[in-house]
C-alpha cells in the first residue's frame, strides 16, 4: 500500500491537513462506486472532449457523403434517421452531463465549506499562538524586572559587605 503525501505529512507533523474534506469523500465518485458509475461518469466526460467532437463530426460527414452521392440510401434527404440519432444522442448526454454538473457543484461546495474550516482552524491555531507568544513575552519581562532588582539587590548588599570590611579593617587597624 502506497502512501500518500498527505499521510507521510500528517505522520511528520501529526496533524492531517485534508482533516476537513474527509467528511465529503462520499462526494468524490460523480456517479457513485458501481461500474456502472464508473462507466456513465467516464462518458459524460468524453461528450466534452476535442476527440468526441472530431469523431462525431467525421461520422456526419461520412452519413451524408455516403447517402448524397448514392452509395448507399439507408437515410436518404433530410436525413430522418441522422436527426433521431442525434437526438437519442441528446436524450442520453444531456441527463448524464447535467448530474456531473450537479455533483461537482455539490464537491465544489463540501471543498468550500472544508476549506472555510480550515481556515478557521488555521486562524484559532494561529489565535492560540499569539497569545502564547503574548504570555511567553509577560513572562520574561517579569524575569527581566526580578532579575534586574536581584542585581540592584546584590549590588546594595556588595556595597554594604564593602562598606562593612572598610570599617573592620580601619577598627582592626587601629
């Protein structure tokens, strides 16, 4: 089993950063898991492709080349069995293509939302940090002050010792 980015990221920092889209992965698969969502989803993509439209086109030439010229007079003009093709074509496409629409607007809204969260997420960590930081900061200030009063304190207390040996050593020297 492979693994992916995401995992070898969450496993260094210990935090999964895709932790909100996971409630939206049922939204993943356009048409579900079947084969048969797989296959539908798979057509309605190719309907949007260059190679489609190329080949679609070639096919309508050739029907018509091949009816007007009187090689062959299975559809002759108008072409009745062209444009009910056509529109069985439509019957199909237009369905599949409008449920891709509707379920990649529903991932694109769940990707959305998790991503809102995530923000908000992001924003409360970083909240959580300042005031961290804001407290860190008030703290060493308080160690700088009790620190430059010890200093205050000790030199008091040196100049006193001074003060004392100067007076001992005159009173012992005399």
């Amino acid at each position: 089993m492979a693994i992916s980015s995401n995992d070898s990221v969450s496993k260094i920092t210990g935090r999964d950063h895709l932790r909100f889209h996971h409630l939206h992965q049922h939204l993943s698969p356009t048409f579900g898991e079947s084969w048969f969502a797989l296959k539908a989803e798979a057509f309605a993509r190719f309907f949007g492709t260059p190679f489609f439209l190329g080949a679609q086109t070639l096919i309508v030439l050739v029907w018509v080349v091949v009816n007007i010229t009187g090689v062959s007079h299975f559809d002759l003009y108008p072409f009745i069995l062209l444009n009910l093709a056509f529109s069985l074509q439509a019957a199909y496409a237009a369905p599949l293509i409008l449920l891709a629409q509707t379920r990649q607007a529903e991932r694109d809204k769940a990707h959305a939302e998790a991503d809102a969260m995530h923000r908000e997420d992001l924003a409360q960590a970083n909240e959580k940090r300042l005031k961290f930081a804001a407290e860190q900061t008030e703290q060493m200030i308080k160690l700088i002050e009790m620190n430059t009063e010890l200093t205050n304190v000790t030199k008091q207390l040196t100049e006193r010792i001074e003060t004392i040996t100067e007076q001992l050593h005159q009173h012992l020297v005399k």
